[in-house]
C-alpha cells in the first residue's frame, strides 16, 4: 500500500496503537515534542512512547550527526525520552549517515518512506511511504537493520 503525505502519519499512528510485541525503527531525523509542534504530531511521538512502553521490545537506530548541528540535540532529547520509554536505542557514528526511514511493526508490517520523525516529516513535507506484509520483504529488512544494529557500538 502506498501513503502520500500527511497521511502517513495516521497510517504509522494506527499501526503503533496496533503494536504488541516488536517494533524495529531506523530514523535519519527525529525530534521530540516542542511547543511547535501539531496537534498531529503530538499525537503521533505520544503513540510512540506508548507503544514503546507497552510492546515487550522496541529497537531504535538514529543518525549520528555532528557537534553543533541543530539536529544532534533533538536526536539526543528524542533518544533519552525513547530510552525512558523503554527502548533500546543506538545513535549511528556523526561520520556515517543513517538515512532510512523505517518502522517494523511485529514482524508483521513494515512502512519504508521519505518521512523524517519530526514535525515538518509528517506535515510540511511531501513525502512518500510504501506498507507492506510481504514476509520476505520484512525479513530483508530484518536482516538489514540486525546489521546495522549490531555495526554501533
């Protein structure tokens, strides 16, 4: 299934809510909460801390960025907050862009897009997502991200 634009917000949303067991993430951009923030966005990083507190295992890769770039404080703030959360949480190396934008829902769904985890990523931006349930599809995936996880140190 493909989602165009601000609904892939309510797609991902829906699909946290849905979330029992595993949630695999891989973000290039993420940025918690600020007073800037839309009632739709909110919605969605609130989704999120609950269905990391509430799933058995939640996996986050975030990209590294460098000292004194705006994005590496909110990718930090995001970070600590997943982290409280509940998450695992791996911060890729400044040097090395991370740059997918992935969710695995319980092994069962995977969404693939443009979309950053911030607040112009799902509203302000034109961005595209592909769904699938392809099993082989989501395996690919799987393997790719243990990859990536088990890169960082």
């Amino acid at each position: 299934m493909i989602t165009f634009d601000s609904d892939i917000i309510k797609q991902s949303q829906t699909m946290l809510n849905a979330t029992e067991k595993e949630l695999s993430i891989i973000f290039y951009s993420i940025s918690p909460l600020s007073n800037r923030c839309t009632i739709n966005f909110r919605e969605w990083w609130l989704a999120l801390i609950a269905a990391t507190r509430r799933i058995e295992k939640t996996r986050v890769i975030l990209s590294g960025w460098p000292k004194g770039n705006p994005q590496a404080l909110a990718t930090a703030q995001a970070a600590i907050q997943l982290a409280e959360a509940g998450a695992h949480v791996k911060i890729g190396n400044a040097n090395v862009i991370i740059h997918p934008k992935t969710m695995c829902f319980d092994n069962k769904a995977l969404l693939v897009g443009s979309h950053n985890a911030t607040e112009a990523g799902f509203t302000r931006t034109r961005n595209i997502s592909l769904t699938t349930t392809d099993q082989t599809d989501i395996g690919l995936f799987n393997d790719y991200f243990q990859n990536r996880w088990d890169s960082i140190k």
